[in-house]
C-alpha cells in the first residue's frame, strides 16, 4: 500500500515546471513512456498535481502519488485528487508518438485506434474494475475517505501533429460518449496538456506575480 504525498500549490514551481515541459516537448517529436514521460513528471510533483485542474472540483491536487496500486497488478502512474472534496483523477500516460492514438493500417484510408491507445484505455478499464471492488473496504476510506467519492480517468499520449482534423474529432466524440462504470475518461496529448496546463495556470491570481 502507498500513502499520498501531501501537495501545496506554488506557482512558482508549477510555471518553473511547464517551461521545462515546454522544452521537452520542443526537443523531441516523440517521447517514449518509460525513457521520457515518467521519469520526467515523478520529478515535478508541483507540474503532476496541477494537472488536477483538468477535473471540475480538484485544482491544484492536494494528494498525488505514483504507481499507486489498486489491487494486484492494477497500479496508476499518477493519482491526483483533493480527499476535502472527494475528487480524484486516475492518470495514464502512454507514448508520445504521431502514431501514439491512430495508426494507418493497409491500405485502408481511415485510421484505426492503435495498440497503444487501447491499451492505456485498458488500464483504465482495470483500474475503475479495481476501485469498484475496494470501494466498500476500509483502506478505500484509508486513501479516498469515507462518503461519495468521484474519480475520473485521464489518458495523455501521443502528439497533436500525428492528428487530422477528423481524427480529433473522433477522440472528442469517444471522450464525450463513452464511459467506464459511469466514470468520465478523458484523452489529450501532450502538446494539448501543456497548452491546457499554460492556459489554467494564469487562471490563478497568484500566478501572475511570477511572470
């Protein structure tokens, strides 16, 4: 069992953090899971719990953790939530490759979802068939606490060039219609968490005096 790491908001740090993001991102047109990704964001919990902003209710996350496991071989590379408000995002990170969510097969002119992509919707899959299991538990209400608690899945792979317009359209569509045990699953890449995580930081008045 892995405890939370406590997270208190510094702008400074997430701003320092989003540059250094930028930069990798500039560097290098495909960024590989375990070589690139991961090592890169257990470095930055400041950058790591500020993707909590995505969801409705968390911000800034005031827990997060890596490889958190749920149950046997089920474990999230990144957890982030607010235990106050009984929010937490379950995250996936896969590869960031153009071919990372729609891959071309044959000769066939549309494009099919990759390997990749079904995968780390896979683990999400596992990882809610895992949280409904626990959930009546006593170390649920250890990590999450006690009353209702709302999770959301987030998956972030591969890279805003490898997409056309209908293929984006297509992800929308998946994103707003298909649910996991009436649990949202969101997919972005990376190009487009930098560019949310940019945009959601000068949402936050204290943030301004950093620039």
């Amino acid at each position: 069992m892995k405890d939370f790491a406590r997270v208190i908001f510094n702008p400074a740090k997430v701003k320092r953090d989003l540059a250094a993001f930028g930069r990798l991102l500039q560097s290098k047109k495909s960024l590989a899971e375990k070589q690139h990704i991961l090592p890169f964001f257990r470095k930055r919990k400041h950058l790591s719990s500020f993707i909590g902003t995505f969801t409705p209710n968390i911000g800034p996350a005031t827990e997060i953790a890596y490889e958190f496991p749920f149950f046997g071989d089920f474990a999230a590379d990144l957890l982030v939530g607010n235990r106050e408000r009984g929010e937490f995002c379950v995250v996936e990170f896969e590869d960031g490759r153009s071919d990372s969510i729609f891959t071309k097969v044959g000769t066939k002119s549309t494009k099919e979802w990759s390997r990749r992509f079904d995968h780390g919707f896979s683990q999400l899959v596992d990882w809610f068939y895992s949280l409904d299991d626990l959930k009546k538990s006593n170390r649920f209400a250890k990590d999450f606490g006690r009353g209702p608690v709302r999770f959301f899945g987030l998956l972030i792979i591969g890279r805003t060039a490898g997409l056309s317009e209908s293929n984006r359209v297509r992800l929308k569509w998946r994103t707003e219609k298909v649910l996991v045990d009436s649990h949202a699953i969101d997919y972005m890449t990376f190009d487009d968490l930098h560019e949310f995580l940019n945009r959601r930081v000068s949402y936050y008045p204290e943030a301004s005096v950093f620039e």
